[in-house]
C-alpha cells in the first residue's frame, strides 16, 4: 500500500510540473477546463484550475483532442517568418532546388495549397528572395512571405 502511495505521489508531482512547462499562455495549471473556468489569474486559484483539470480529465482529453484550450496556436505569417529566419542556410538550398522539406514545412505553416508549386515559385524568385550573402534574415523572410503572398495561385491562406 505504501509503495502505491508513493507511487501516485510521484506521477502527481510529475503530472503537475509537466503542466507548468507546457502552460504556454495560460496559468501555472495549464491548459483544460481549468483554464477556461479559472483562466490565467496568478495565484492560488490556479491550484483550483489544476484540481479542475485533474478531477474531470480535462486536460488529457483536451491535449489529444486540441480542446479545451490546449490546440496549438495557428500558423501566421509571423509564423512562417519565425521558420524562415530559423532555416534559412536549409531553405535557402531547397527554394535552389525547388524542393525539399523545409519547402513542406513552409507551405504548411503559410497554409499553402502546394508544396511543389511553392518550391516553384521561390525557385522562380530566388535571386530576388536571396540578392546577396549579406540580406539579414528577417529580410529574407519579408521578401519570402511578400512572394508567396504575390502568387494567389498558391492560395496561401495564413498570409493573408
């Protein structure tokens, strides 16, 4: 009996700093129905948003279903800049190409139709994506973002 006492002492002690890692824009009790009832007050009514979330299950189902609060964020075209300045030497070498994965990558998060005609397009726009070894990157994912934006054939939804 002790050892499951310890047992169900320690994953609840788990289960509760693994949800203020991944409380990402909600209190300390993370995402569920905790978060919708209590939301992201500071303090102790967070303990009542984790019970919440603990009692009714909430948080589990809600980060297997992307409810209750717990769906990742939607791809923007900040997004797909963020990725673009991250990837840029990789992006650099598929968009040469016209394809690779992080021409998937970007034709997801821009919420493109398709990836092969994205990698097209930023192979048809690549001098003037990439002008010189000097262009910083957040001018590089501007003018990445400005040509996907530039081809409505690519029905780029998250850019706008």
């Amino acid at each position: 009996m002790k050892k499951t006492a310890s047992a169900l002492a320690a994953a609840m002690t788990v289960m509760s700093m693994a949800s203020v890692a991944m409380a990402d824009g909600y209190g300390t009790a993370g995402c569920g129905l905790g978060s919708i009832v209590f939301g992201d007050k500071p303090g102790m009514i967070q303990i009542l948003a984790s019970t919440t979330n603990s009692t009714f299950y909430t948080q589990w189902f809600g980060i297997t279903s992307g409810t209750s609060n717990c769906g990742t964020s939607a791809p923007s075209a900040e997004s797909a800049k963020a990725f673009v300045e991250t990837n840029r030497e990789a992006l650099a070498k598929d968009a040469a190409r016209g394809n690779g994965e992080t021409i998937t990558s970007l034709t997801t998060l821009a919420g493109c139709a398709d990836a092969s005609a994205v990698g097209a397009t930023l192979q048809q726009n690549f001098t003037s994506i990439f002008p010189e070894a000097a262009t910083t990157d957040t001018q590089v994912s501007q003018s990445v973002v400005d040509t996907l934006k530039s081809h409505p054939e690519l029905s780029c939804k998250t850019l706008g």
